[in-house]
C-alpha cells in the first residue's frame, strides 16, 4: 500500500535564487498538504548522514558540499500516493532530461544544482523525515 507522506527539501541553489516560494505554490497546487516544515542550515557531517545511502559513490562528496553549502527547507508533503505522485512533480534528476512543468524542469540548472530533493520510497520518506522533524513537529 502506498504511503501518505514524503519528503522534500528544497536545496541551497533553488533557496539561494528565491524559488522557494513559487517551488511550494507548485506543491500545494498539486494538492499537497504542509505536514512539517523548517528553514535550516545541514553541516558537512548532517549532510553525510542523510546521504549515507550513497556513501562510497562517486557524486557523495560534492553532494554532502552542497547539500551543506546553505540554508534548505525540508518539508514532510502527505497526499495519497505521496512518494510517486511527487517523483512525477520534481520530474528526472537531470533538469534537462525532466519534463516540461516539473519542479527541476522550472528550477533546476543541473544534476547537483536540481532545485529539489524527493523521498523515492515510503520507506525512505519514513526515515527522512524522521532525521528532520520529531512527531510533535507534525502537523
């Protein structure tokens, strides 16, 4: 069954060229609803533990430098089907492979700089917003 939740952050690039508000008019346009969300700056060792998954691989140590180069917002979206029906509004992780409309499509200005970052399973929108947001951050 398809969980309810997942996560998004909205990245150091797309905060630091003022998307951050049409980014989440696009996401309550979709139907989403603002469970949790905060402002915040991830050190170098924060943005490695949230990318652990990719630990090892070539793109990890420029993507924990970015992630950790300025402020995000981190946000838990719900909606039914939320994990999916968000992968198809961020659209491909390659702005100029995504679709026309998509979040990084509009946003984007490369793979590293992609504007947005969405949970891809329920059971990683689970633990990512976990390592966010406590269950009394939630509303």
């Amino acid at each position: 069954m398809a969980g309810k939740i997942t996560l998004t952050m909205i990245k150091p690039y797309a905060v630091q060229n003022g998307y951050t508000g049409p980014i989440l008019a696009k996401i309550n346009a979709a139907g989403f609803r603002i469970v949790a969300m905060k402002y915040l700056q991830m050190n170098l060792e924060q943005a490695k533990a949230f990318y652990k998954v990719h630990e090892g691989k070539k793109f990890y140590p420029r993507l924990t430098k970015f992630m950790s180069s300025g402020p995000i917002v981190a946000a838990i979206l719900e909606k039914k089907n939320a994990v999916d029906d968000y992968r198809k509004l961020i659209g491909a992780t390659d702005p100029l492979k995504a679709d026309s409309g998509t979040l990084r499509k509009l946003f984007g200005a490369s793979m590293e700089k992609n504007a947005v970052h969405g949970s891809d399973s329920d059971e990683n929108a689970e633990m990512e917003a976990d390592f966010f947001f406590s269950k009394l951050e939630r509303f």
